[in-house]
C-alpha cells in the first residue's frame, strides 16, 4: 500500500477535476446525458475525488477543519451516493456539478496549501 501524503490526495482530486473537465470539453448536457461511456467516465472521476477526500479527510482532519470552505464531506458524500447507488445515479445532477460545482472547487484547492 501506497503511503500518501496530504499534497498527494490533493493532487487527486484536481486530477480528476482536470481530467472530467476535459472529457466534457466541448459536450454538451443533451449529448452527456445518452452518452453512457462519459457518464461512466465522471462516477469514476467522482469516486477518485471522494476517495482521495475520505483519505485526507481521515489521515488530516485538522488540515479539513481550517478549510472549512471546501465542502470536503459533501465531496465524500457524492463518491458514497454514486458507489452505492450506481443503478441510480441523477446524471442531470452529475451533469450540474461537473459544470458548476468542479470548477468553483478547483480553484478552491488552487488558494489552499498543506
């Protein structure tokens, strides 16, 4: 088992921002919501960033609690809905936080430093 550090699971999460960013460039939600292997794509994007926001989460919790701007639980809370109920994820919703929520973070995590 790999021992990450705290800058490593940052480093994950805006990854995996960047990268669904990039898979969604140029799409848009019409063309999102029946293309089954990009929605695919963003559960597992969004599972990297809940897991990654567990771990630092578990292993930092003094690092979360002085960045309470970041919503470090609702990240977590998201890979847990989409993990579990991956029958019945809303991509309309996924689709709003890839487009809204995911930008606005990353620059969040762009100001804070471990």
């Amino acid at each position: 088992m790999t021992d990450f550090r705290l800058p490593d699971y940052l480093e994950h999460i805006r990854d995996a921002i960047l990268e669904a960013q990039e898979l969604l460039q140029g799409m848009d939600k019409a063309v999102f919501l029946t293309d089954r292997r990009t929605q695919l794509a963003m559960v597992a994007l969004v599972g990297v960033i809940g897991e990654a926001t567990g771990n630092a989460l578990r292993r930092y919790p003094e690092f979360a609690e002085s960045h309470s701007e970041v919503p470090w639980h609702k990240m977590r809370g998201l890979r847990d809905r989409v993990a579990h109920g991956y029958f019945d994820v809303d991509f309309e919703a996924i689709w709003v936080i890839m487009q809204r929520d995911l930008p606005a973070l990353l620059e969040q995590l762009r100001t804070i430093e471990p």
